[in-house]
C-alpha cells in the first residue's frame, strides 16, 4: 500500500512539475535562463510523473 501512494505522490509531483513548465513556456521572455528552467522542469515533471504512474500500475494489493 505504501508504494501505492508513493507512486500518486510522484504522479501529483510531475503533474505539477509539467504545469509549471507550461506557465514558464507561455510567460517567459525567451532568454537563456527561461530555456533552462522549462527544460529542467519539464524533464523533471516527466520523470516524476511516469515514475509515478508506473509504481500505481505495477503495485499489487494484497488482502489484509
């Protein structure tokens, strides 16, 4: 049960990670700092959120 909520966890994680991107996307200036936050942000949301979904697919419950 604990790897199950780790997993949404993770998912809220990179769901956020990849919304903040997006308003950095959609706001930015363009300049060299802004390109390396999305990307960082993006990448990390990404990871966070398909790591997380993976940990909810795979985790079995077990009766108690």
């Amino acid at each position: 049960m604990e790897k199950r909520v780790l997993g949404i966890v993770l998912s809220l994680l990179g769901i956020a990670g990849l919304i903040l991107a997006g308003v950095k996307f959609l706001n930015g200036s363009g300049g060299r700092y802004n390109v390396k936050e999305i990307l960082i942000y993006g990448l990390l949301g990404a990871v966070f959120f398909f790591a997380g979904i993976s940990l909810v697919k795979n985790t079995r419950d077990k009766p108690t």
